[in-house]
C-alpha cells in the first residue's frame, strides 16, 4: 500500500493497539498515535500534516470534535474517518464543516472496527489520490 501518515486519537489503549495493528497489517506504517487532544496537536507540529485522521468526534471531553476542528483551522489532514456512533445532528454539522474546508470524510467505522471496511475506506482514498477529480 502507498506509503500514507495517520494520526489516531483514542484514549483507550487496546483499542488504539487494536487500530494500529490493523493499519500495520494493510502495509501502513506511518502512524501517530495519541491518547488525548494535547498529544495528537504535539504530534501534528512535529509531523505536520496527516493523510488521515481517524477518531470519535464524541469522545468524552469533546476530544474528539476539539481534534476535528484543530485538523480543519490548520488544513492538517486531507481526510478523516470517524469511529463509534455519531449523533446525526452532530454528523450533518461535521459534513457541512469538512465540505466547506475541503476536508474529506472517507466514512464512518462502529466499534470494534471491522479490518476489510477500514481497508474498504482507505483504498477509497488511494483511489481518489491517484485519480483527482479534475484531472
């Protein structure tokens, strides 16, 4: 698989071994983990911009949505992949939030993740990287 850079925010630490583990096993290996808001944006100004974020949007705190928004003010991620359920007041808002900056939602995973639906969306995007809409 093309070389691609991730970030995961997930403070549970065996589901963020279980989604790491799943992203090695596709062939990628670029990934930033990170448990909690302030680790993901140290991991950002190290690493810079992302290919892929992945996280939930409801994680307690507002992590998640706080990560969401920070990715989109600095243009950090191209795409984004949500996990859990998402409230669909909250998914209409982020659609209309990630259409205007051109972020692009690859979809959205329950948990447990299933490996083939997050290798599903992560061809979708390699897809769509080497064949741009306006070329």
């Amino acid at each position: 698989m093309r070389s691609l850079k991730v970030l995961i925010l997930e403070p549970d630490p065996y589901r963020m071994m279980a989604l790491h583990q799943m992203l090695n096993a596709v062939g990628i290996y670029d990934v930033l983990t990170a448990p909690s808001l302030a680790s993901a944006k140290c991991s950002l100004e190290r690493r810079t911009r992302v290919d892929i974020a992945i996280c939930d949007p409801q994680l307690r705190g507002g992590e998640g949505l706080a990560l969401i928004r920070h990715l989109v003010a600095g243009r950090e991620a191209r795409a984004l992949i949500l996990l859990g359920r998402v409230a669909p007041g909250l998914l209409s808002d982020l659609e209309s939030l990630l259409h205007q900056q051109e972020l692009k939602l690859l979809g959205r995973l329950q948990t447990p993740v299933s490996a083939v639906l997050m290798r599903g969306l992560l061809d979708s995007y390699l897809q769509a990287a080497a064949h741009p809409a306006g070329a």
